[in-house]
C-alpha cells in the first residue's frame, strides 16, 4: 500500500501579513519537484492570502486548529465552515500546545475531529507523550489513549481523511529530537494499535507523520524509518531553505 507522503510546515503564532507572504514567496522560489505532499500552516489571518498566493502550486494552506461548531457565539473562533469557505481543506488538531495552553480534551478533540469530517476536510491528528510519561514507561499507554478517546469512534471510511501525527512533547521545540529507533518504534506501536481496532489494510493505509525537533541534518534518518511517512514541523519551517531541504529529505 501506498501511502501519502507528507512534510507540513506548523508556523504557530509567527509571521504577521508581511511576513507571511514573504516567506511564501521564498517557499515558491524552493518548490520545483517534490516526492512528497507539502503543507503550510500559517496563522488564521494570512490563511485567504496564502491560499491565494499558493493557488498554481501544489503547496496546500491547512489552518492550525479549528472550533466545533459550525457558528455561534464563540467569541475568537474560527468554524470549519469558515475555512472550508475560503479553500482551505485540512486542518491541524490535538497540537500539544492546543492540549496544554487551551486545555483542549480528548472529548473536545472528538467533536472538532467530527465537525471537521463533516465539513469533508482531512486532518492532521497530534498527540504525544511527555517526558514523564517516557522515563514512567507509560508512553505507550498514553498515546493509546490520545488515539482511542478522539478517534475510535470513527467509521472505517472516516479514515481516508486522517492523517497520524506522533509529536513527543519534550521534543518539540526544545531541539532534541527522538532517536530514529524511538520514532520508528512508536509508529509501528501505532500502526498495529489501529489495524487491532479496525484491520490491517486500513492501517497500512494511513500516513503516520513525525513532528519534534525534525531538521535538515536529521530529516533523512527519521524519514527512512517504514513506518515514518514525514514530518510535521515547527521551528524549521519558518525558514524556506530549511524547511525545502527536510522536504526534499525523501
Ligand atoms: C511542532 O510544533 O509541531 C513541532 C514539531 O515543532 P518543532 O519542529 O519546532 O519541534
């Protein structure tokens, strides 16, 4: 089985209007051919203009979380609806920093993950453990349960649209990044966990991406794992050279 190669660019809260479409210049001047698809989540204010800019490319513009509900009084938020309506047709959900700083649930996730479906938009699942998890050994518990509480209760078909992020939290950010042998470990733990609950054709069928420190002088090791389908990446991809040479990584 085939599966979809992806690098995705999270560019949180950086980059204001004149930045953006800066580095999405810089980003078309990188991007002749690639082997992979190739995402960028800017911010929701530059998400109309980025679509724009990008629309000759094969760039995709996904939005870097989403609400809920389709409207209402929810003062700040950005439905799916909204995004759909301007062209974007992924979203990013479950980052660790949406969990800890928004205290985003696994109910909540669940909800977003299925008015995000139902607004036929694809996703890009986070979730990981953090340290004490790790030096616990409870890891594997733990993103069993982040996978299982949000995402279970989907239909097989529901699984064309989901895409697999493994971002360990003390990875992120903090330049150390999973060994190889921990990444590959991890989505191979994941892969059977899914093809338990629903088959083995399905879980070889969905992409499990790797976010956590990933750079250009790390990226060819962690992509050549099997069960690593690429990257989801923060601090490098605010820079186009960088993030074209993790992209150009497979
Ligand atoms: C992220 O926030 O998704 C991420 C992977 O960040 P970084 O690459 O900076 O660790």
């Amino acid at each position: 089985m085939l599966r979809k190669k992806i690098v995705a660019g999270n560019w949180k809260m950086n980059n204001d209007i004149h930045e953006t479409n800066g580095l999405i210049k810089d980003l078309l001047n990188e991007s002749n051919s690639t082997n992979c698809q190739v995402m960028i989540a800017p911010s929701f204010i530059s998400l109309q203009s980025s679509v724009t800019m990008l629309s000759d490319s094969k760039i995709e513009v996904v939005s870097q979380t989403m609400h809920h509900e389709n409207n209402g009084a929810y003062t700040g938020e950005v439905s799916a609806k909204m995004l759909s309506s301007i062209g974007v047709k992924t979203t990013i959900l479950g980052h660790s920093e949406r969990r800890e700083y928004f205290k985003e649930t696994h109910d909540m996730l669940k909800l977003k993950v299925n008015k995000a479906l139902e607004n036929s938009m694809d996703i890009i699942f986070c979730f990981g453990e953090e340290l004490k998890d790790r030096k616990s050994e409870n890891h594997f518990s733990v993103i069993s349960n982040q996978i299982s509480e949000s995402l279970f209760h989907l239909k097989k078909s529901d699984w064309t649209n989901i895409v697999l992020a493994y971002e360990p939290v003390w990875a992120i950010g903090t330049g150390e990044t999973a060994s190889s042998y921990q990444v590959q470990e991890m989505h191979n733990f994941i892969r059977t966990f899914v093809a338990k609950k629903y088959n083995t054709q399905l879980a070889e069928s969905v992409s499990i991406i790797y976010g956590g420190s990933v750079k250009p002088g790390n990226a060819k090791e962690i992509f050549s794992m099997q069960d690593v389908d690429g990257g989801l990446i923060g601090g490098a991809a605010l820079n186009s050279k960088d993030f074209f040479s993790i992209v150009n990584s497979f």
